[in-house]
C-alpha cells in the first residue's frame, strides 16, 4: 500500500466577496508520483496551492500532511511543516538584493542551520540545478529559465518531501520549459521528492505526470492516471481541456516519438 | 573676517550636530513605526485592524502639526530630557519628534513595494513574520529605504534651520540673526548657500549610495 503523502478533505476556499473559489477538495497524493493539477484560468488552482501549504487558511475543510491536519498546529510548527513543503512560482520569488548564493542559502538561515553546513549543501544543490558558476550573480542578471533553476534549488535546500509547482513553467519558452520539466522529473526519480504541478497547459501534465486532477469551476471535476482521462475523458470539463489545448501540437509529438516526420504519416494514410 | 569664518564653520558643526543626530533617534522611532504600519496591515504580516487605524491617525496628526507650534509646545518636554530648552541640543528634541512620523511614512512606502510574490515564498519556506520582516521587507527595501533616508536627512535640515528662531543654534540661527535682525544681507546669503550645498551634497551621496547598493540592475 503506498503511502498516502498529502489529503485535501472538503477543502473550501471563500474569499469575503463572491462565489466560492474552491468547494469540497479532495484529493490524495501518493508518496513519490508527480501529480498534475489542471484548469483553465480562474478554477482555482493558485488558490488551492496556496491552501496545500496553508499559506492561504481555507474557509472549512483541512490538510493533512504526513497524517497531521494542518489547522491543528500551532505557528511553530505550521512553519516547520512547510520546510517540509518547498515551492516554486511563476514569476520565480527570488530575492533581488541577494546573489543566487544567497537566495539558496535564505532558507536554511531560516532555519537556523550553520553556515558551514548552509554553504555546502547551497553548493551542492547549485550543482543539481547546474547553476555552479552562476553562484556569486544576482537574479536580475539571469535568464528565466535561470531563475527559476535558483528558485527550484533554494526551495530543495531544506530537502522538503514535497515540491509544489505553482504555474512554475507559464513565464517561459517551450524550450526552456522542457529544460525545467526534465529538471523536475529528475528530482523526482533520484530524490524521491513528491511533485505536486499546477498548471493550465495540458502539455506540462503530459511530459512529467503520473496522475492528473482537473479542477473546473471550484471542483475537482475528474482525477485519474494522465493517460486515461486524456484519451477517455468522462466530464464536459476535461474533454474541453483535451480538445481545446495544443491537440496539434500533442500529434506532432506523438509522430516525433514514434521517430516518424508528418509527411510519412500522410503519405501512409494516404492523403499525401 | 576670521570671525564670520569661525561662526560659520561652528554653524554647520551645530547644523550636522542637530540634524544627524535627530535623524538617528527619528529613525530609532519611525522604523519600528512603519514596519508596525506594514505588518498590521490589511494583508500584512500580522492584520491588527484597530492598531493599525490608531496609528495611522496619531501619525497623521503628529504630521500636521506645524513645526514651530511643535517646537514650543514641547518645551516642557525638552526641558525634562535635555534640562534647557535653547540651543542645539536642545532642538534634537522637537526635531526628532516631528521627523518620526514623517520617516514611519517613508519607511511604510519603502516596504510597501517589496514584491508580494517574494514574501509569499518566504512564508511558504517557513519563515515567520519576524524573519520576513528582518531577512525579506528591509533587506529587499534597502535601495528605497537609503532614497528615503536622503529625503528625511535634508528635510530635518530644513526644519532644524527654523529652530533658528527661538535660538536653536545651527546655520539657520545664524541666518536669522545676522541676515534678518541686523541686515547683514551678506552673511545671510552665505549661510543660506551653505545650506543649500549641505542638502545637496547629502542628496547626491543618498541618491548614488542607493543605486549602488541596489541588485536589480
């Protein structure tokens, strides 16, 4: 029976105008997968990342991490939790005024680490993240995809078990999300790092995913292996997502995959 | 000649007297204060709605009081801490108290442009408010925190000019008595210049300091 990680339990989210922005979450994250979490704009998704970490406190409902509801602890230990949670951002968080060192270090100072023990681990995960030589530049000097290479290192140091990845490749090109996908997959594998991606494009959940959940108009509208409820999509809402979203360009790579170029393709079905 | 050398130069010894060392203690003051301001916030660090309306008002009457009814209103006070109420030392006293608001506001808009998204990351590593506020808001701030510096260091110049009036000590002591009692027009003009240069010099070293210090260029 695999370890059960992460749980959303009737997880609601009401801000003090409006509509309900998430209403009776539940989701279950199993130790070790990827899980992708999906949604046009305005379902949802930021907020209920930042509910995972209760960095937004939900209205009703709870989160249990490792087994223990997060609204039972005291700030003490909601903070020391969340070390065991790290997080990546869209538009990367990075400290301005500190060098990508620093930003690596940032959170075991929080921690009260020594820094003997700070630097070398800041070291080694910069060396993960292939940044070694970037070490003493500030952020407003790096590339985005440079970024949020420090952004994933910094959010690692703390060796969290679970990574949230909130719209963590929306700012960058395809190719340097590809960059920062295999980064993420890698992590996964070799460090056994839970990997939590909420996103809006159906491809970032197709190259890392293991599982998916669609969230659609504050719900979780279907959740299941990515392949399944892409190719047989049960709601209105997934199989808008599924049509909607780069089908040609999802095509093009199945043929790339398959190590065939478009013209053979169309040459075998016979329209070419 | 001699002697209107020797008095400048003892004016603007009093002038820098007065002025560092109020900004020094308006900051001991008005730091704390506008970091409060931040942190009670609606969306804060901390929301404490009640103080945070308190403060805001105290801190806007403080401001509005003009600086000469503030001078002699506090004389009581002054007398109290420094044990006379003329002359340089003195002055520190209302100057202080006039400049502590004004630099609590200063400090509030510096914070206030602290990217949100970077403190959200810093809560979601665990950080608690009282490191966000010490490793996140006034290191991330330094730039416009030292801009803001160069601001209130020759606005207080200013204002401890005016204390010149009821015998404060300084360039603007020395500005009223000679310039405007005897008619020295001179002298005036001097010490006005002088003055001018001070603020000057104090802006170009805050305002070169700042973007140096500063990363995100």
């Amino acid at each position: 029976m695999p370890e059960i990680i992460l749980q959303t339990r009737g997880l609601s989210k009401r801000f003090a105008t409006g509509d309900p922005v998430l209403e009776d979450v539940d989701l279950d994250i199993t130790a070790g997968e990827i899980f992708g979490l999906i949604g046009k704009s305005g379902a949802g998704k930021s907020t209920l990342a930042r509910c995972v970490n209760f960095l937004e406190r939900p209205s009703s409902g709870d989160v249990l991490f490792e087994g223990k509801p997060l609204s039972s602890l005291a700030p003490r230990d909601l903070y020391k939790a969340r070390r065991s949670m790290g997080m990546i951002f869209q538009q990367f968080n990075l400290l301005m005024q500190r060098s990508v060192l620093g930003n690596v270090l940032f959170p075991m100072e929080i921690a009260h680490w020594k820094k003997s023990k700070a630097v070398a681990r800041a070291k080694e995960l910069l060396d993960l993240v292939k940044l070694s030589d970037k070490e003493n530049a500030y952020p407003a000097t790096l590339s985005g995809g440079q970024r949020q290479r420090v952004a994933i290192a910094r959010a690692m140091a703390l060796s969290p078990r679970v990574l949230l990845c909130d719209e963590a490749t929306s700012a960058l090109d395809p190719e340097t999300t590809r960059g920062i996908l295999a980064l993420l997959r890698d992590i996964n594998q070799r460090l056994g790092v839970t990997i939590i991606v909420i996103t809006h494009e159906m491809l970032v959940i197709e190259s890392i995913c293991t599982r998916v959940a669609i969230l659609d108009n504050s719900h979780v509208a279907e959740i299941g292996p990515v392949r399944e409820v892409f190719t047989h999509p049960k709601t209105e809402a997934a199989r808008a997502l599924v049509q909607s979203d780069g089908r040609a360009e999802r095509l093009l790579r199945l043929i790339e995959s398959n190590g065939l170029t478009v013209e053979e393709v169309l040459s075998r079905v016979g329209i070419v | 000649m001699s002697g209107l050398y020797e008095m400048l130069i003892k004016g603007i010894k009093e002038t820098l007297y007065m002025t560092l060392w109020s900004t020094a203690l308006a900051y001991a003051l008005g730091l704390p204060l506008g970091v409060i301001l931040v942190a009670t916030d609606r969306g804060g660090l901390r929301p404490m709605r009640g103080l945070n309306a308190a403060l805001g008002i105290i801190i806007n009457i403080a401001r509005s009081i003009p600086f000469l009814i503030l001078l002699i209103a506090v004389i009581p006070l002054t007398r109290a801490i420094v044990g006379r109420m003329v002359g340089s030392t003195a002055t520190i006293v209302p100057l202080t108290l006039s400049a502590a608001p004004f630099i609590a506001r200063l400090v509030e808009s510096s914070l206030k442009e602290v990217d949100a998204g970077v403190v959200q990351a810093a809560r979601s590593m665990g950080a608690s408010p009282m490191q966000i506020i010490c490793k996140v808001l006034l290191p991330e701030a330094r730039p416009s925190l030292l801009l803001g510096a160069a601001i209130a260091i020759t606005t207080i110049l200013g204002y401890s000019a005016m204390a010149g009036i009821v015998g404060g000590g300084g360039l603007g002591d020395i500005a009223i008595r000679y310039g405007y009692y005897r008619y020295q027009r001179d002298t005036m003009l001097i010490t006005v210049a002088l003055l001018v240069l001070i603020v000057q010099a104090f802006q170009e070293v805050g305002a070169r300091a700042a973007k140096r210090i500063d990363r995100r260029i």
